[in-house]
C-alpha cells in the first residue's frame, strides 16, 4: 500500500529526497534477494552489500545532520527498511539494527558522537541490549569487561553498544556504553534456523576502558531527555525510545511479509497443479483458496501499515509540538509493536501454507521468510503474551510488568 510519509524538514541543505533513498533501498533489496541463499549459507551479509548499503547513504537516514545525516525520521527508516526486508529478511534486519543507532547515538553527549563519526561519518554500530559484562567507575572512565550477546551485523559494524549496569555518579543504573571494535573479540557462535543471515554473533570483552561520555543511561532514553536531544534539534531525538526504537524490529517482518506475497503470488501466477493422485493440470489462480490466502495476506499487511505509521505520525506530533509521550501512547505503541508482528506473521504463515511442496526448497523465498519472520516474533520485545499483558495491567489500572 501506498503510504503517505511525514517528514520534518529542517535546514536547507543537500540531502536526496524521500523518494531517492527509498529507490535506493529497492535497489538494495533486489540485490538481496539475489543473494540470499548465499547470505544465509555465510551467516552473516557481505561486506560488499553494506557497503553497497554505505554507497547508498542509507544509513545516513536517521543520523545527525551536523554529523552529515539526513534526520528523516523514523517513519523512511521503515519504508526504507521495508524495501530492502522484502528481498531478503536478513539483509533488511541488519540494515534495520544498523541504521537506527545512528538516532541512538544522536541521542549520547556530544563528544561521544564526534569520536565516533568525526573519525569516520560512515560508521555504524552493533548493539546488545540485555545488560550484561561488568562495568567499574574509574575517574572520568568505566573500565568494561564481560561478554554480549545477539550483536546482529557485528562483522560491518565499528562500534559496540552493550547494555550493562552502569555505576553512574547518581548510582548504578541500566544504561549502554559505546565501545569501539579495537576493544572486542568476535564469537562466531550464530546457528540459527531463521534470521541466519545476520550474524547476531557475540563478542567478548577482556578489559576496556570507556570515558565516561561514552555512557548514556536508560532512563534518559525511555523519555526522550538526553543529552543529545538537546544538541541535536529535530524533534525526532526527543522521541521515547521504546516508542519507537522497536520499530527496528517490526520493520524488517514488514518486508518480510510483502516479499513473502510477492512471491507468492509469482509462483502461483501462470502454474498449474500437477496433482497427487488426479485433478492435475488446473490453474492454481483459479482456486479460491489461494485467491483467498492472498487476500488475508494483503489484508494482514495493510492493517500492520497503517498501525505503525499511525503511531509514528502521533509520536513525532507529540514531541514537535513541544508536548510529550503520555504513559497511554508509549503503551498503544508497544502494543503495536507486538500486534503488527503477529499480523505480519499471519501473512506469510497464509502464503506458506498455500504455496505447497514447490516453495520447500532452500532456493524459494517463501520459505525463508517464514522462517525469517517466525525468528523475528520470537524476539522478547516483541513476544505477544508480555506485551498484551502488560498493556491489559494498564488499563485496569495495575502496575505494568514491562518495558514501555
């Protein structure tokens, strides 16, 4: 479906439009599809297309312009994200996770980003969320060690953000630190079913030393009140982060599932069953069960669109108006989060089990994505059960169990 994208312009400045990056993107996507048997066979997405990706300037879409961004905001990021999804899941997961720490470290002081992107304005990072490793203060310094796991995209990345328990002046809190690859080990322990393609591998940490501007502490973020934001003007960095943040993961099931469809509906276009015993040689078109798979299909994406840019419209409105993220949106928007997921897996789970015995080969698309977008729900952030519980205690008023 078509949607209409609400960007916040600012200076002027050149930078290519919205329709150029999101071209781009397709690009990239059809790049991806056509090597995506050998992205999931590696584990991990080329160098080549990343930097095919770099070339591109995608990753510039959600960072800084002072740093040589575009700051298009969240609702390109998932078109933009979509697009290249649609061709591979794993290839658009990294791009995903790659480019929306470029907002993340928009949001850290202002030395912290400098060293990062005035050393190189290309650079992305991997992130590990879960708090993990031990952090001791030292004067002006955390001194790092320990292991993080779930880094997809490590391999292309320059940088690290690990979650840990971070003794900040005020006290210990959840936080994350930046720390650049000269400081880590990569452990290739990455065999999964589905998602293979990311290399979400983990990394190992003997002992490093982090200035204490590397740090940025997780209460901060889940307000939009960091230091950052008040660098970088465009209200997109005052945004909550667990209102939008996880958008990173709902978009690559988005392309997903309109890569799934697509090439459903490829497959199913001009072929004719062979049929088991008889009843061979009819045009599967012509069932109304196919006809009817693709329908929920569309359907199934449509009403996961239209969830999340909703949200993201509202979201940023909220903040360039100078208001703020009331407890009741952050809930709605993790609820989508979640929602949106389990209506995208619904259309590719419609496809699969229509497409028959042709699309279990490893060659298919439709089976990648299946398991490719399976993978995606399973991730914590998006697990349906927490998060549909969590929005139930609010609403009755109790004390929500989550992370909103």
């Amino acid at each position: 479906m078509s949607v209409a994208i609400a960007v916040q312009q600012r200076s002027s400045g050149a930078r290519p439009s919205v329709q150029e990056l999101l071209s781009r993107a397709h690009d990239i996507g059809r790049i991806a599809r056509d090597n995506a048997r050998a992205t999931e066979a590696n584990r991990q997405v080329s160098a080549e297309i990343v930097d095919r990706m770099r070339e591109a300037e995608l990753f510039k879409i959600m960072q800084p312009r002072a740093f040589g961004g575009f700051e298009y905001g969240y609702e390109v990021f998932v078109e933009a994200v979509a697009a290249i999804a649609a061709g591979d899941g794993s290839t658009g997961w990294v791009f995903s996770l790659g480019a929306v720490h470029q907002w993340m470290i928009g949001c850290y002081p202002l030395e912290a980003q400098q060293e990062i992107w005035g050393e190189n304005p290309d650079a992305i990072s991997a992130v590990s969320y879960a708090p993990s490793g031990k952090v001791v203060a030292e004067e002006g310094a955390y001194r790092v060690s320990g292991r993080w796991s779930f880094m997809s995209g490590i391999d292309n990345a320059q940088w690290g953000i690990l979650g840990a328990i971070i003794p900040f002046p005020t006290g210990p809190k959840p936080g994350f630190l930046l720390v650049p690859k000269r400081d880590f080990t990569i452990e290739d322990d990455w065999n999964p079913m589905g998602l293979a393609g990311t290399g979400s591998k983990s990394i190992v940490i003997t002992d490093a030393v982090a200035p204490a501007y590397r740090a940025i502490s997780f209460a901060e973020l889940l307000v939009g009140n960091t230091p950052g934001a008040k660098i970088n003007a465009n209200p997109i960095y005052r945004q909550p982060m667990l209102a939008v943040v996880p958008n990173c993961l709902v978009s690559p099931a988005l392309g997903m599932a309109r890569g799934a469809l697509k090439s459903f509906v490829e497959q199913v276009s001009g072929r004719t069953t062979r049929g088991a015993v008889a009843g061979g040689n009819n045009r599967m078109a012509e069932f109304a069960t196919i006809q009817m798979r693709v329908a929920e299909a569309t359907a199934s994406i449509d009403a996961a669109t239209l969830m999340i840019h909703r949200d993201l419209k509202e979201t940023l409105a909220a903040v360039a108006n100078g208001g703020e993220v009331d407890v009741e949106m952050r809930m709605r928007n993790r609820l989508t989060h979640s929602f949106a997921v389990r209506l995208l897996v619904q259309a590719v789970d419609a496809v699969f089990t229509a497409a028959g015995g042709s699309a279990l080969g490893l060659d298919h698309p439709v089976q990648r994505f299946w398991r490719d977008i399976h993978a995606v729900s399973s991730h914590i952030s998006l697990n349906w059960d927490a998060v549909s519980a969590m929005y139930g205690q609010h609403t009755f008023g109790l004390e929500p169990k989550g992370q909103y």
